[in-house]
C-alpha cells in the first residue's frame, strides 16, 4: 500500500528487512500486493487505519481499533478479526520487525478491502511504515506551511467523514495545490459553505485569545491524535469549541494546531504565505507539545 500524499515522504528501507501480514499470512514487504480484481484496486473501497509507536509501543491502540472498527463496519467490510485477535496480530508484527524497528520508532497501516470481485472473504493486511523522524521533528520545532485550496472534501452523503478511507484523491489533489505555492506545505480542504475542514494528514485548529476552535466533529476524520490533545486541552483549563472555521479565521489566527498520528502535535507557521503570528511556536501549542510528551513518556513508562 502506497500513500498517494505528495506531502507524506518516508525514508527508504530494505523490503527484506520488512515482514507484513496479508490474509493469514506472513510475508516480505515487496510481496505484499492486492489483486486486480480486488475491490479496493477495482473500487477503491478500503477501509485503512494508521497508527505509530512511541518508545516501542503502540500509541492509543485502545482509540485506533474503536476507529477501526467504526470504518470498516460503515464500509461493510466483514468478517474480519476480532478486536483482541487484531491487537494480536499487531504485536506480532512488531515482535517479526523487530530488528527494523528496534533503533526508533515506526508507523503501522492496517487496510481491509471487500476481497475479490464476486466473493465474500475481504483483504485484510498490515505493515510497517519507516516515520521520517527529521521531518517530524522539524515541523514541531519550526512549524509547516499550510496553504487553503479550492478542493473540497467530499459530502457526508457520500460516506462519513469520521472514517478512514484510502479514498484520497482531495488530499492528494489539495497537497498537489499546495505544492505549487509553498514547498514542504499542507493543502487544507474546504467544506460546500468555504469553511475549513483538515489537511492529509492531520486535524487543524485555530488558536484565538487563548481558546481553541476545531471543524466540527462530523466535517472531519475522527483523529485519535487530536482526541488526546482535547484532553490535554482539558486538563490544562484550555477552552476548546467545535464550531465551522472561515479561511478569515484560519489567516487572523494566534496559532494554528496541527495533529496527526506520524507527527503528533506540531504548527503551522504560515497560512498561504501569510505568518500565523510571528511564525513561531505559541504559547498554547508549546504547552500543549509538553503536555503531550508527557503522555507518551507516562503511557510507555
């Protein structure tokens, strides 16, 4: 499984090194592969969940097969393993890697398709994704570009925007957009009224007068990384309001709040090339980068 985002390089690893999980069984990176025939080539119908390590350990399982669970059973992807049964699997893909990923920390994708036209066992796979730790790193200290595009995210009647899906042409065409602006930078999608709704691969969130605002919870992708922060917003008496988002808002804002599973919580530093204030970090994202640290630290403590 490729990501489509021109906005999501990974370093390069050795595919030998590399051990994935496809229908039942284990194999090299290279030979994982979906048929022709498979409904999540021929459709494009595959349901997709992302998650990462920190220290070894897998960050908020708990919250990523909730999700899980919640994408395929709205795609209609089943039988697939239980819950505990796909926790399973995910040590064990760790424990087969464990060589690739003893020395840092890795990204994992979980996808599940339909299966073959005409029968009735879905595609179910996993494996490891190499997190280019530089860029991340980079990106929390220094902040990302973010640039507002014309391309919209598709209408809920379509399917819930709460799922994760490798239906991604407007991400990639948003971040296509966004690439001829401003290098290493974020497309955000609009919604049909022209409010902001997310990036490829992160939640966003203004910062006004010390409070947070956010795209209401059923314009965007359910992100488990903007869940936790919510939390952390909370502990530390941060206000945080759901509520749309103009492009007005998003330009004049003190902050903005970017949050994703590869990057955790960083900053955008620009919004189509005007400074989000003086273009570095605030007082809110660094209390909040704190917080969320120590969480990661607590969790795998």
């Amino acid at each position: 499984m490729i990501s489509t985002s021109t906005n999501d390089p990974e370093p390069s690893a050795p595919d030998e090194s590399r051990v994935g999980f496809l229908n039942g069984l284990w194999l090299s990176h290279s030979e994982m592969s979906l048929s022709i025939d498979d409904v999540g080539f021929r459709q494009g119908v595959t349901a997709v969940e992302r998650l990462r390590t920190y220290g070894g350990r897998i960050f908020a399982i708990d919250a990523h097969l909730r999700r899980w669970e919640w994408s395929t059973s709205k795609l209609r992807i089943n039988p697939l393993p239980s819950m505990q049964a796909t926790e399973s699997l995910l040590g064990e893909l760790l424990q087969r890697n464990a060589v690739f990923a003893r020395d840092q920390d890795v990204g994992i994708t979980m996808f599940a398709t339909p299966g073959l036209v005409g029968q009735s066992d879905p595609t179910f796979g996993m494996h490891l994704n190499p997190l280019n730790h530089q860029r991340i790193d980079l990106h929390r200290q220094r902040g990302q570009a973010i640039v507002v595009t014309d391309v919209r995210q598709p209408p809920a009647s379509c399917w819930p925007r709460s799922i994760k899906t490798r239906s991604r042409i407007h991400y990639y065409l948003a971040d296509a957009f966004a690439a001829q602006h401003h290098a290493d930078s974020l497309g955000v999608l609009i919604d049909d009224d022209g409010t902001i709704t997310e990036t490829s691969t992160s939640n966003i969130a203004v910062v006004s007068s010390g409070a947070i605002y956010s795209p209401p919870a059923d314009r965007v992708l359910a992100g488990v990384t903007q869940l936790m922060i919510e939390l952390l917003a909370q502990d530390a008496s941060i206000s945080w309001t759901k509520t749309p988002i103009s492009v007005s808002q998003l330009v004049d804002a003190d902050e903005v709040l970017l949050m994703g599973t590869d990057g955790g919580i960083w900053f955008g530093s620009s919004v189509s090339n005007h400074a989000i204030g003086n273009g570095e970090p605030g007082s809110v994202f660094l209390e909040l980068r704190e917080r969320f640290d120590q969480l990661v630290g607590d969790t795998l403590a």
